[in-house]
C-alpha cells in the first residue's frame, strides 16, 4: 500500500490500497468507515517524529485492518 516507500500511509494511500491491493470494492464504497478507521488508528502509537500524527506507522498499521474488519 505505501506507493512512496516513505514507511508512512496517508489516507489516500490507504483508500487506493483497499480498492487495489486489498481488492474489497464494497469496503472502498464506504467512504466514512475508512475515514473513521483511519483517524483511530493513527493516535494509537505515541508519536516519534512530526509526520506520525498524520500518516499511518507501521506500528498503527494492524489496528486500521483490525478497525476495518
């Protein structure tokens, strides 16, 4: 899902990953979900740098699929 290979996934990049890599068009069709998924769990793990209270770490990264599922 991380298309830049910055390490980081901004929501966009998760949209694209669910419709693309993960291929669950019915979940891609739910906008709000997403979005919730997304702001849940990047406060989950303590920030280390400016860029963690934006994007997902890959710490974050099984709680926006748990949060998915």
């Amino acid at each position: 899902m991380d298309i830049n290979g910055n390490g980081f996934l901004s929501l966009a990049e998760v949209d694209k990953g669910i419709r693309d890599v993960v291929n669950l068009p019915v979940l891609f069709e739910l906008k709000p979900v997403i979005m919730r998924a997304f702001q849940a769990a990047k406060t989950l793990v303590k920030s280390k740098s400016k860029h963690d209270d934006d994007f997902i770490t890959k710490a974050e990264y099984p709680y926006i699929l748990k949060y998915l599922r």
